[in-house]
C-alpha cells in the first residue's frame, strides 16, 4: 500500500513540477516578447502611442473574425499588439505578433493566406508585403506590421520596422525539416503551404505539407503526410485506397517507385499518386509525365530518409 501511494505521488509531484516547467518557459517567452515591444517604443523616431495588449485564451479569437479560425487550427497562444506613431514620418504603425506551439505550425498561419503572386521580402524566414501591411514568419512567430496611414513611403516604413523588431527576438535557427524535404525542381516560388488538418476532403489526413509545381504539361501538387506513426499511416493509406475504390477508378500502373503505392483517377484532381514509408504518406496531385513524377518522388524520399523521417532501406 505504501509503495501505491509513494508512486501516485511520484507521478503527481512529476506532473505538477513538469506543468510547471513548461508554463515557466512559455512565461520567459512571453516576457521576452513584451520586453521586444518596449525597446521599439525607445527607439529613435518612434513613440510607443498606445498601452501594450495582450490576448489570449478565449480573447484570440476575438482579435480579427477573417482568422479566428485559423487561431484555432493553428494552436496560438497568445497574440501581443502594440500600436507605435513614427514623429519624424508621421505614421502610426499596428504591430501584432503571434506565439505558435511550433515553427511549422507558424508557417502554417503564416502562409493561410500567401500566393506565389504576392511581393516577398527576405525579412525574417519569410515576408509578403501588400499595400498597407507585412506578414512575416520568423521561428515560432507571425508578425504583423500595418498601418491605416498611405502616405507613398509607408511601405519603405513597413519593411524598416519589421525588420527592426524581428532583430530584437530571441534568435532562431530555422527547423522544419519536413517541409524542406518538398522537391526544389520545378516547384512553383512561394507555393509551400502546411494544413494541420483535411486533405483530398478526407478529415483523416492531418498535417500536410504541400507545393505546386509546374512542367511542360502543365501544373502538379506534390505534398507529404506526416502521421506521426507507422499504424496511423497503414490505416489512413488503406482506408483513403477502400473509399476511392467505390468513389473512383483505381489505375494499374507500374512506376519505379520504392515504396506502396496506388494510382487513382481523381474526379477533381486527376491522376494522383499516393505513396507510403513507415510514418509518411506522399504522392502527386494530377501529374501528367510519368517520369517527371517518379523521379520527383524518388527525390522526396531520398530527401526524408537523409533526414532520418523515415529509415533507409
């Protein structure tokens, strides 16, 4: 009874100091954050205008209703705004800056509403500019840097503060591995996008990194599926194949691909591929060059198993 009881309390005191631990860091993060703010608001030329805000829980989602879905899918945290008056420019600048769990999961938010049409900047990881506001992923952050003001040089200002307030966050080295295992060849700038959730309208498949490409023949999506665990990806590979079977045709076609596969002719996507090692599902969406396709998806693979994603083999 004794020996229960010290292991109850073993497990209790291991929660509650592991809990503790991990707010303990998000609270070092967040100073950090609001630490940032302040020393934009000393900076010369620039004059912290209105009180430092800070949202979360329940008030994220009442930040701004185009992407209150998006706080949701995407986990932030917390979201801190500060609104800063430029006294030699006369410009009023809105700064908002999101907290995310994770990287991939900032640039998932990050790139909700980015098209490769869009002017990107080398601010930060990435940034997109748009006439009166700048988006910017930078490690576990997005950043947002508008201003109501139009006055021809306001985009000039923009990319100055940006570029300034990213400089004053905690330094990250740029992690998401899964990602840059996307083929570079032929992929379409700026089209890498990452779902958390719902691809071919299956609710099943969850974390999807994806890209366009472009061929002679004209455009291709290749993406990757990470499952997290072999039984999950058997089980959605299988599933996805018995629900086209009776939704679809099933294509016989031999490919020089190293792994599971299966063809389909996809009423909205065309032909498709969809391909499978342990914890990964990839494949192409309306390939139309047979070895184009193969040996992009031989490249992919190689790039997941240099990575150690999946094991060699």
């Amino acid at each position: 009874m004794n020996r229960v009881f010290s292991i109850i309390v073993i497990i209790f005191l291991d929660f509650i100091f592991g809990s503790f631990y991990q707010l303990s860091a998000q609270d070092s993060q967040y100073s950090l954050v609001r630490e940032v703010f302040s020393d934009m608001g000393k900076k010369k030329d620039w004059v912290a205008f209105s009180k430092l805000e800070v949202f979360e829980g329940f008030d994220l989602y009442e930040i701004d209703e185009d992407i209150s879905d998006y706080i949701g899918e995407y986990e932030v945290e917390q979201v801190v705004q500060g609104v800063f008056y430029a006294t030699k420019n006369n410009l009023f600048i809105i700064e908002r800056l999101f907290v995310l769990p994770s990287q991939i999961k900032a640039f998932g938010f990050y790139s909700v509403d980015k098209t490769p049409s869009l002017n990107f900047l080398e601010i930060g990881y990435e940034s997109y500019i748009q006439p009166q506001k700048l988006v910017s992923w930078y490690g576990p952050f997005v950043l947002y840097t508008e201003t109501p003001d139009t006055i021809p040089e306001r985009e000039k200002y923009l990319k100055e503060f940006a570029q300034e307030f990213i400089r004053l966050l905690p330094q990250k080295k740029k992690n998401t591995p899964i990602l840059d295992c996307l083929p570079q060849k032929q992929r379409v700038r700026f089209s890498e996008k990452f779902y958390m959730r719902r691809w071919l309208d299956q609710d099943f498949f969850k974390n999807i990194y994806y890209a366009d490409y472009y061929t002679d023949e004209g455009y291709s999506r290749i993406f990757i599926i990470d499952n997290l665990n072999t039984e999950t990806a058997d089980s959605n590979f299988w599933k996805y194949l018995n629900y086209m079977k009776s939704y679809s045709t099933i294509i016989n076609d031999t490919l020089q691909i190293q792994t599971d596969y299966f063809v389909v002719n996809d009423p909205l996507w065309g032909l498709a591929i969809l391909a499978k090692k342990n914890k990964i599902i990839y494949g192409i969406l309306d390939y139309r060059n047979r070895k184009w396709a193969e040996e992009r998806l031989t490249e992919l693979l190689n790039e997941l198993k240099k990575r150690n994603i999946v094991k060699s083999g």
